[in-house]
C-alpha cells in the first residue's frame, strides 16, 4: 500500500513511549550447532550439478534431523 517492504506494527505504540515500545516478552532460545559438512568438488558441470543437488538434501536432512532433536527435547521440558 505504502511500497514499502514491511511496515513495523506494534500494538503498544500510542500507550508507551518510543524505546519502550520495542521491547518484547522474554522467550528462551536455544542454538544448536551441526557437525561439519565436507564438500566435495568437481570441474563436470552436469557432475557438479547432481552433486550439489545431494549435498543439499543431505544438508537439508540434517538440519530437519536436529530440529527433530531439539522438538523432542523441548516436549519433554514442558511434561
């Protein structure tokens, strides 16, 4: 409507004052860091393109695979 790419709404902005509006509820995060991924390399260019195309799946299920993990996890914190 404005052309802009996102426009911020918060819903405190007319009752509190300007830094005080920006300020959220604490949330816990948490950060997990993945294992090393080695890449390989190759000068094919159709070899180059099916190898990428695995290392991404693979690099795709390892990041689903700790989100897996870590939703486990915070099941059994809230029990």
């Amino acid at each position: 409507m404005l052309g802009l790419p996102a426009l911020p709404v918060t819903p405190f902005y007319p009752w509190l004052p300007f830094p005080l509006n920006f300020a959220s509820f604490p949330v816990r995060w948490y950060m997990s860091v993945c294992r090393h991924v080695p890449y390989k390399t190759t000068t094919d260019r159709d070899e180059l393109e099916e190898l990428s195309k695995r290392q991404t799946r693979f690099v795709q299920g390892e990041i689903q695979a700790e989100l897996n993990r870590l939703l486990r996890g915070r099941a059994k914190s809230y029990v």
